[in-house]
C-alpha cells in the first residue's frame, strides 16, 4: 500500500515537474521569436543592423549582462535576490586592473582566479547574511551594494586605471574573437551551458528550484537550506568576479564608477527571461536571452534613432509586461496542478 502511494505520489511530482518546464519552454520560445520580429523590422527599416559589425555589438553588449544575469538566476530561484551585482564588479574590475597596472609581471590567470575569488567572497558575505542570519534579501544586498561600492571608491582613492597601464594579453580577453565570435560571448555561452547542465541534472540544483518553490516543505525534506542558498550567492559573486575581469578588459578604462546601476539591468534580464521573482521556476538559458533580448531592442532604439530616455521606458515596461505575465502564468500552473490531483484523488 505504501508502495504504492509513494509511486502515485512521484507521478504527480514528474508531472507537475514536467507542466513547469513546459511553461518555460513557452517562455523562452518566445523571447526567441520578439528577437526574430526584432530583427526582421528594424533589419528591414536599416539593413546595417543585420550586418557582422552590428551584431558583434550586440554579443559583446550582452555578453556582460548575459554572465551576470546566470548567477543571479541561481539566487533568484531560492526566492532571494542579489542586488550588490553591479558593486562586485566595479571593486573585481578595478582591483584586476589595478594590480595589472602596479605588477606588470603578474600573470593574467592569476588576476583572473583573483578576482573570481574576490567575487566568490562578496557573494559570501550576502550568502551568511541572507541564509545564516536570516536577513532579507532585499535589505541586505541593498545594504552591501553600497558597502562594497564604498571599498571600491575608498580603495581607487580618485584614481583611474587606463588600457595603457595593462597588458595586450589582458586586454585580448574583451577585444578578441574566436571564429568571428566575440571571446566574451563564447565564455558566456560556455558558463551559460555549464550552470544550465547543473541545475537540470545535478541534485543540488534540483534542490534550489525546491527551496524556492516552497522553504519550509524544503526543510521538512532534508534539504540543507543554508548551505544551498550561501552556495547560490557565492556562485553568484564568482560569475560577478570574471564578469568584473571581462568588463576591465573590454573596456580598458576602469574607475570606481564602474558598472554603476548595472544590477537593474541584470535583474530585468532575469526577469523578462521567465526567471519566477517569487522563486521556484526559470531557467539560466531565459535569463541569457533575456539579456540577449534588451541588448537587440538598445541597438535597435540606437538605429533608429529613438531617443535614450524612450529606451529606458521601454525597458521598464518590458520588465513591467514580464512580472504580469509570470504571475499569469503561476496561477494557471497552480490551477492546473490542482485539476490534476483532483483527478487523481477521484
């Protein structure tokens, strides 16, 4: 008899499982066909949007946001959110560069794995806040977006590090293409397939679409609830370190302003990607186009000359549209869910 149950009970699991990745699946199709319209329209209206250096654009600005909104995805299932994104990679940014500037015979990897550390160790500090102390989300990475920013201002003291003062071999990481393919973009897509393997295969990326679909029931199955939402952070503040090393790269200049406001961006990527805000659902790959996806429409806006301020309000009611239909979509799922098991009980 028990048995039994437990079989009608992993049933129901497989097919609830299997209705959410359905939805996302439906998400994500469609972020691919708005880019498809997207660059059919304005590719007809402007033929250069459509030509390599346009595009090549397009990757390398979304390359950045595309990193980032992946680590902030892991944190956003668990029902959390990182705000102090932007902040890490200023300070990872800066400090890379800076000891590029001052150690001309350091070698590039070790800056890289630097900063990837450093990045690691912010995320921790929000990780103990939020899973250890049980401080919000909100307020605590509200809280070390600026304590991390303060250490960068107080640690850059005014000054500005240029491409001149780095090595070409660094500064090939954000100019340098592999098959036409901008290098940033490829390390993109290569984090992107890796965290994307993880979360779908691994247990422990099972577990954080469990804690963010329901804590408590996540407590009460053994998870290690802690542990998994410091690990989120962590990761996150890892993927925001070499997001810092690929920003001094591109770039070349680097102060303590860098990236700057950047968190909305991310957050808006994950969003609009389906990424649930309430936690429990989404994908890295909606996240990445979702990213994709904000850095075409910027591009377009630029062709066709609409004008910066427009941008930004559209971008704001993308993210606007997003929310609404998430939360659409959540109550037709939960909807069907409970047909279901009424069926099933019956």
């Amino acid at each position: 008899m028990t048995a039994t149950a437990t079989s009608a009970e992993s049933v129901r699991g497989g097919g609830a499982r299997r209705l959410v990745d359905r939805v996302a699946r439906v998400r994500e199709l469609g972020i691919v066909i708005a880019l498809a319209v997207l660059f059919a329209v304005t590719g007809a209206v402007n033929p250069t949007f459509l030509g390599y250096a346009s595009l090549r654009d397009i990757l390398l600005n979304s390359a950045i946001v595309a990193l980032l909104a992946v680590g902030q995805t892991l944190v956003v299932i668990t029902r959390n959110v990182d705000l102090s994104v932007s902040s890490v990679v200023g300070l990872t940014a800066f400090g890379g560069a800076l000891v590029l500037a001052d150690n001309p015979g350091v070698p590039v990897a070790v800056v890289i794995a630097g900063c990837v550390l450093l990045g690691a160790v912010c995320g921790a500090v929000n990780g103990l806040l939020v899973g250890v102390a049980k401080v919000p989300a909100l307020v605590a990475t509200l809280g070390t977006l600026y304590a991390f920013r303060g250490i960068d201002y107080a640690w850059a003291g005014g000054r500005q590090v240029n491409a001149a003062d780095m090595p070409d071999s660094f500064l090939a990481l954000g100019t340098s293409s592999v098959l036409g393919v901008p290098l940033p973009a490829l390390v993109a897509l290569v984090v992107l397939l890796v965290v994307g393997w993880m979360l779908r295969n691994l247990r422990s990326g099972r577990e954080l679409y469990a804690i963010g679909s329901n804590p408590e029931a996540a407590v009460l199955a053994g998870i290690r609830v802690r542990r998994r939402i410091v690990a989120a952070f962590v990761a996150g503040g890892a993927l925001a370190g070499l997001a810092g090393v690929l920003w001094a790269a591109r770039f070349g200049t680097v102060d303590a302003t860098v990236a700057t406001g950047k968190e909305l961006d991310v957050i808006a990527a994950v969003v609009v990607g389906g990424v649930a805000i309430f936690g429990g659902s989404g994908t890295v790959y909606g996240a990445a186009l979702g990213a994709l996806l904000l850095a075409s429409i910027t591009s377009a806006l630029a062709v066709l000359r609409v004008d910066a301020l427009a941008q930004t309000a559209i971008n704001g009611a993308l993210l606007i549209a997003a929310i609404v239909l998430d939360r659409i979509l959540a109550l037709r799922v939960a909807a069907a869910l409970r047909r279901r098991r009424f069926r099933d009980a019956a």
